[in-house]
C-alpha cells in the first residue's frame, strides 16, 4: 500500500458490504433454482468472502481479528449499506440486488485501484458479478410476464436502499457524485434493454432509506447476524 | 538478504524492497553469497514444484502464484504467495503444501507464508506449460492477453444463445476458446461459474461435451 493508501478505518464499509452481502448470497446454497445458478451465486459469494477477509485484515491493529470484526461486533458497529443486507426473497429480487450492489462495487473498486491493492485485485471479479447481475436481468425483465412483473417488483422494492451507496465514505477519495452518475447510467441501460421501468421513487431524503454507514439497519439484519455470528459466540475459542 | 524473485512481473522482494537478485546488506563474501543464491535458488524451486490442490496437474510456479521466496535467517523461509482469486480457499492448502515440502526437502525450521494482492495475479501470469498441462487436463487455457493488460470489460462473454432470445444476437468473441477434448472452435457458455472460482463452464457443440474454461482475469 502506498503512503496515500486511505486510513484503515475507511475500508470497514467495504469490508462490511462483502461480509454481508456474501452472507445472505449464501443462504442461496441448497435453494437456487437451478444448480448452476446455486454455483454461480456461491463463487460470488466466495469472493465477497475473499474481499471482506483481506479487508478485515487489514484493520487488525485497529479492531482486532478478522473473526472479531466478522462475528464479535454488535449491529451498530457494523458499517455496510442496507441494500446488501435485504433479504434474498424471489430469485429475481435477488438479481436486482447484485445489479444494484456489482453496478456500484465494480467502479468504486475501479477508482481504488491506485490505493487499495485488494480493490486493485478484486475489481475483476466484481466485473464478472456485474455481467452476471446483467444478463439475468436482461432474461427476466425481457422474459415471461411473471418474470417481467416479478422483477420489477424487485426494482420497485430495492429502489430506496440504492440512494445510501452514494453517501461519501469518509477517508476514500472517490467523486461520488460522478460515481452515481456512472451507476445511473448504467442501470438505466441495462432497464432499457431489459423492457424495466426506473420507479418514481425517492432515493434520497426523508421517504428513502440508508443509514447503514451510519450504523442503523433495517429489521432483517438483526436475524442475519444472530445467524452469522451464533456459532462462533456459543463456542468462543473452537476450532475445526 | 539473498532473495529469488519468481515471476518477470514482479522484481520485490518479500520485505519490499527491490532487488536485482544480488545481495543486499553487503556484509556477506562473494563466495557465500554466490551459495546463498543457490540456496534460495532451491528453496523457490521447491516450493514452485508444489502442485496446485484443485488442479494437481500444473504447479504453482507454472500458475505464477508464486511471488517470492527469501531465507531472512538460515531455516526461516518466507515465502510470497498470492490468490488467483481473492476468495481462492485453495491458498492455504497451497501454503500447508510449500510448509512441508520446504521442512522435509530443505531442512527448514520456521516456513512463513504471506499473501500478496499486489501486483494483482492475472490469468497472462500463466506460462505456456502450464496453459499446454490444463489443456491436456480437459480445462481449456485462459485466452492469453485478455487479462491484466486488457481492461475490465463488462458483458464480458456472451450467454448461451437460444431461439426464444432473438433479439439478443451473439455478440462477436475476440477469440474462440476452443474445446479441450477435441479442439472444435465451436463452444458454448454455460455458466459464467463452476467447480472453483477461477472456472467458467462451457459446452462442446460439435462432439457436445461440456468442459471448464479457465477464465481471464
């Protein structure tokens, strides 16, 4: 890392968003509709996994070890958007999600390359998230009527939570603003290719959600790490 | 310190430092540092023999996993390791591995191991025996070039095509990746995941068998 790598505390939201979002990916083994598709959610899940572990490493002097940071900490210490820690619902709401959430992650890893070697190595794995995120997208919204509807009831959902990954993360140097426009831009393609409509809600303000960098989480987070953490809280110490 | 730097892509040693493969604290003869060398020399040929756990027909020096090997103290090896994907499980298997050979080969007391993100592994740091050995293993070789120096691509492959998606027309590959059993160009993206996460599966349309693709990155 070189001198104007961001200070440690910087990099938890990252490093939250990949745990978190790797977590509910997850809870997809066993459940996917079909078995390439269960593998495919693993492998990004997987590297997700890889992101936050590398990243929690990298904050050991300041929060301890990577099992601390990941199954010792409460709900308010933990620093990830609320749009990773939605529920997984249909399999299209979840599609919508990784489109929302790899639109964002792979050019904000793209703007911290120069600094941060693991966005310098994750940020094409995240390209193939996105390309994943995408042509399912495509071959929902522009597919059956139940799978049109389906999806845009996912988009109508997730809407609110997409106005919080903008929020500037004190201590990276990242043009938020240029970043939102670019996963505006973005999104709104792969809506058009894919027969969607941008929903009038609000993003931001008084009606949208997100505190989540702030530490405040909706009510599923809560049964998320209760699941996450028990094991490692009901047997401090155990090992394989 | 005497340290031997794996790969071209990468000239540093595991402290950091840069070094040109000549010693660098000046305070050891020529003739010990020439065995130095040799020792290190042997210590990275060691550890860059081991076989990578989930494809054990190629080895980590032919994967380019392998960023450096350095003997700071006699018997304590430190050996720089880095992901092909960050997630990759296999690195401490790979890590378990290059531990033991490195005690039982070398006499080694204390082996460490580090993994290294940077400079970022690309699918490019593959040399050509090892893509000739996934090749003859049923796992067609990364397209080469299409890693690190190319940029990041999104729709980077195109999905398998159908007749209920006319309006998406296969969009043109760069360069086919050909079927490893039978070496048709003719192939079709199954999944843009499979076994690890370094693989995309793919079908064969002409002899119709399905196959892993080692992918670019």
């Amino acid at each position: 890392m070189t001198s104007t790598a961001p200070p440690t505390p910087a990099t938890l939201p990252l490093g939250d968003d990949a745990l978190i979002l790797s977590h509910r990916l997850g809870e997809w083994a066993g459940h996917a509709p079909v078995l390439e598709e269960e593998v495919a959610l693993a492998n990004i899940a997987l590297d997700l996994l890889g992101q936050a572990r590398a990243l929690y490493t990298g904050l050991a002097d300041v929060l301890g070890s990577e099992d601390e940071i990941a199954f010792l900490r409460e709900e308010r210490a933990f620093r990830n958007c609320q749009l990773v820690e939605q529920p997984n619902g249909d399999f299209a709401h979840t599609i919508v999600r990784q489109l929302f959430f790899s639109t964002y992650q792979q050019p904000l890893y793209a703007r911290l390359s120069p600094v941060l070697p693991l966005a310098a190595k994750a940020v094409r794995e995240t390209a193939y998230h996105r390309d994943h995120a995408e042509q399912w997208t495509l071959r929902l919204g522009d597919g059956t009527e139940e799978s049109h509807g389906r999806t845009q009831r996912a988009v109508d959902t997730l809407w609110r939570y997409t106005g919080e990954l903008f929020q500037p993360i004190e201590g990276l140097e990242v043009d938020w603003q240029e970043l939102a426009e670019e996963w505006s831009a973005g999104v709104r393609d792969v809506f058009d290719r894919a027969g969607l409509t941008v929903p009038e809600g609000p993003r931001e303000g008084a009606w949208s959600a997100g505190a989540g960098r702030q530490g405040l989480h909706t009510e599923p987070f809560g049964r998320l790490l209760a699941e996450m953490q028990h094991l490692h809280r009901s047997h401090p110490g155990a090992t394989w | 310190m005497v340290t031997a730097s794996t790969t071209a892509r990468d000239s540093r040693a595991p402290d950091g430092s840069t070094t040109d493969g000549s010693t660098t604290d000046g305070s050891t003869s020529d003739g010990s540092a020439t065995q130095d060398a040799a020792r290190v020399a042997s210590l990275a040929e060691l550890a860059g023999s081991v076989l990578d756990p989930e494809l054990p027909v190629i080895t980590l020096a032919e994967l380019g996993v392998l960023r450096g090997v350095a003997e700071p103290e006699p018997g304590h090896v430190l050996v720089e390791l880095t992901p092909t994907y960050t997630g990759c499980p296999a690195i401490e298997a790979m890590a378990a591995d290059i531990e033991r050979v490195l005690r039982q080969e070398a006499g080694a007391e204390q082996v460490e191991v580090r993994t290294v993100f940077s400079p970022p592994w690309s699918s490019d740091d593959i040399s050509e025996e090892g893509r000739r050995k996934l090749a003859e293993h049923g796992v067609a070789p990364p397209r080469a070039g299409a890693g690190a120096a190319a940029p990041v691509l999104v729709g980077l492959s195109p999905t398998r095509h159908t007749a209920s998606s006319p309006q998406q027309p296969p969009a043109p590959e760069p360069e086919p990746v050909r079927c490893p059993h039978c070496g048709s160009a003719e192939t079709e993206l199954l999944s843009r995941f499979s076994s690890t996460a370094c693989k995309a599966l793919r079908r064969c349309t002409t002899c119709r068998e399905p196959f892993d693709h080692f992918k670019e990155v």
